[in-house]
C-alpha cells in the first residue's frame, strides 16, 4: 500500500462531499482515523478547495472530457500536493491505489496514472477567484485591487493564532500588533506548551478584535450574545466580567464549557433562542457576535463557496437587525454594545451601522482605537500594511455607541473560468466544482 493512502482517500471523500453533495465540512462525521492522518485529511482537503480551478486548469491540458467527480477530486488531490511539493512517485502511486479502491472509480486507474505521469510539475497556474455572487458586490465596494489582493491571500492556509493570558507558558510564535500570539508552526493543539494549564485558547486575531474592543471591566455584568464556540466568551471572562454566554446550539456550547473548564474561567452558559430568551436583569455591555454569511471567512473555511450562493444574504441581515433591536433593548442606560459579523459585506457592517442609527435616535457612535487596527474615517481598513483586506468587522455603540474596525484575517476565492475547458461537465447547480464553467471570474 502506497503511503498516506486512508489521509488522502478520507480527503477525496470530503471533496465528494462538498463538492458532489453540497454539505459544509464542519458537518462531515470525522474519518476513522488516527489524529494525526484526521488532521492531514482535513488539511489535504483544504488546500484542494483553495485550488479547484487552477487544478482544472492543468488538468484540462491531459483530457479530452471531464472524468466522473469521484475520479476528477482524486486527480485534483494529487496535482494539488504536488504543487506544493510532495513527492511526485508517492503522490501518484497513492492516487492510483485510491481509484483502485473504489468501486465506482477502479475501472479507472489506468487513466489516474496516465494523467499524473502526463502532468509536469511546478506552481498551479493563477489564484482561484471568488464566485460572482460574492465578486461583484465586493468589486463595488472595496475596488478591484482590494478584491484581487484577497483572492492572493486565500490561496494559503490560515495561520493559528492563540489568545494569550497575561504570564502563560506559549508556544512559539509571534506577537501581532493587536495582541494575539501567531505560531510560528501547527500542530496538534492539545500537545502544545501551556495548553494544559489552560493559558491560552485557540482564536484567530480577528475573532478576538470585538471583545478587546468591548473592553469589559472586572464587576461588570456583559452578556456574549450568540457566543459558540465561545473565544469571546473566554476574553470577557478573563476580563473579569460577570458573563453570560448565550447560544442557540447547545452542541456547539459544549466546546466553549470543556474551555471553561480547561482555563478555570467562569461564565453563565444558556442554551436558547434569543429571538424568544430574555434576561432577568439588564447588562452593562453586550457583545452581538451575530450569524452572518461568514464571507471574511473564507480562508478558513476553503468549502463554503462551494455550498453559498448569497441566497441566504437578506435573511441574514433581517436578523441581525432584529437582534440589534433585542441587545439594546437588555443595556442599562450609558451602556455600551458590540456588534461584530465575520463578512466582507458592507450590508452586514456599515449598512447595519446606518440602520440602527436611523431606528434608534438616541443611539450615540464611539470611535475607539484598538492595537494593530488602523481606523479610516468609520470605514473598516486593515492594519499591518496588508491592504484593505477585511476579515471580521466590529462596531460598538453605547447607550449606546458604535465602534468600527476590521482586521485582514481573510477573504475568499472561488473558482471562476475565464477559458474553462468545454469538456467539464455542465450541470444546473449552483457555483458546483462539477461545472467551473457556471463560476465567473470578474463582474
């Protein structure tokens, strides 16, 4: 058996999932694996949707018409790896043993070989481009250099931050302007130094941006509204805030009480709607992390273009309305609420910003400074001399008072072909990598 054959076949399953099925990663069951070739899988197939059209793009020069998906996401695996540098003779031979394993792809291992041998080695052609659906919009509102500098930035993994309390044993890593520790390396998390003594929690600098932003004081009462998987909710802890955690998902609430538990922090943690839920006494701050087309993170989540067609959009921006209206409702008077999305989409920031100020009259901006985030007359700008790259936006009010900024965590990148091969498939779903022709590439 070649070596890293389950890594790479539990890979090409997840591909077929996303790419064939529709379905998020997050929701996959995880492959009967050991730790380690899990981890591998879930990188491997990361790195594959990061790359969709410029795998094709090789590919198409070797074929006449496109395979079967099933066969199609087993050559994209092995171009892909090969890109980046394994090792061609192992990268193929693990490729072939994959097709010869399945039922519905052994008949064509022959041609997997073929291809591969065929397919010289070197950088994949070009970035992959966001679908249009995401492009145009983004076009308009942050200009074509912004949008062409996210897609660049989306070809690499995300790095792992870590949120620090003050005097923890750390890994190595690098201290970013805004305060998160950036490693130098991955790894497995649970290994790592200081991970056991709970001194630090995993989350990315950006996700950390709102709650340094809210700036709970030690007494205060602060609600973490919609706080699964509940980094934020660490933040406000360790702050020494009197916290309440509120989530719909009672699932993704046990993450955040293993943490709990982990660092020796204390919150209220509530499984409910907060559309129905409503607090017994009022809050001093409230921190509205609220569901969004997650779109600044794309980065980190390689699969959602493939699932996402926008459609979900308006619904999306009713709710968060609707929340607002709920949080500022719960605010003692002078109290003060953050309101953050993890979208590139200015009708998810700065649209929800002029909407709540034109339903509240009372509703007073702020404008405050945060480390490593450069502030642009109230629009969000990314720091670090990374260009206007948005990843998660944050707006504060008291009594409230808004707050704006962003961080360039990330943004996204699709497939789009301009020149793709006639031969792929031509189906009716959306944005599918059965068909990169229904992708395009500029609005």
């Amino acid at each position: 058996m070649a070596e890293g054959v389950q890594a790479r076949a539990a890979a090409v399953a997840m591909l077929d999932a996303v790419l064939g099925e529709g379905r998020i990663l997050a929701d996959l069951p995880e492959p009967d694996l050991p730790p380690g070739d899990r981890a591998r899988a879930m990188r491997l197939a990361g790195e594959v949707l990061r790359r969709v059209e410029p795998a094709d793009r090789v590919l198409q020069a070797h074929m006449r018409k496109a395979p079967p998906l099933a066969v199609l996401n087993i050559l994209r695996l092995a171009v892909v790896e090969r890109a980046l540098g394994a090792p061609g003779h192992g990268v193929v031979n693990a490729a072939v043993e994959i097709a010869r394993r399945g039922k519905k792809t052994q008949h064509m291992a022959g041609l997997v070989n073929a291809v591969l041998r065929a397919v010289p080695e070197g950088p994949l052609p070009g970035v992959q481009k966001m679908p249009r659906w995401l492009r145009q919009p983004l076009v308009h509102a942050w200009g074509r250099q912004a949008v062409a500098t996210m897609e660049a930035v989306q070809a690499d993994a995300s790095p792992l931050d870590l949120t620090v309390r003050q005097g923890a044993e750390v890994p190595e890593g690098e201290l970013l302007p805004s305060g998160s520790l950036r490693l130098a390396s991955g790894g497995q998390v649970s290994a790592m130094a200081g991970y056991a003594a709970g001194g630090w929690w995993v989350q990315d600098a950006a996700a950390a941006l709102p709650a340094r932003l809210l700036d709970a004081q030690p007494g205060e009462r602060v609600l973490d509204l919609c706080a699964a998987p509940g980094g934020k909710t660490l933040q406000l802890a360790a702050a020494g805030a009197s916290v309440v955690a509120l989530d719909i998902s009672a699932p993704r609430l046990g993450r955040l009480r293993d943490n709990l538990a982990r660092t020796g922090l204390s919150a209220e943690v509530v499984a409910a709607d907060a559309l129905q839920w409503a607090p017994e006494e009022r809050f001093d701050a409230i921190l509205l992390d609220a569901p969004c087309s997650a779109t600044g993170t794309l980065r980190r989540h390689p699969d959602l273009p493939f699932v996402k067609d926008g459609s979900e959009l308006p619904g999306l921006v009713a709710l968060q309305a609707t929340l607002i209206d709920r949080a500022l409702g719960w605010l003692k008077p002078g109290g003060r609420l953050v309101f953050a999305t993890c979208s590139l989409l200015p009708e998810e920031g700065e649209g929800q910003l002029a909407a709540a100020l034109a339903r509240h009259p009372g509703l007073q901006v702020e404008r405050a400074a945060l480390a490593g985030v450069e502030m642009a007359g109230g629009r969000k700008a990314a720091g670090c001399g990374c260009g206007p790259i948005i990843g998660q936006s944050a707006a504060a009010w008291t009594g409230s008072s808004w707050r704006g900024c962003a961080w360039p965590e990330g943004g996204p990148r699709p497939v789009s072909p301009a020149g793709a091969p006639s031969w792929w498939p031509r189906k009716s779903r959306r944005d599918s990598a059965t068909d990169p022709s229904a992708r395009s590439a500029s609005p």
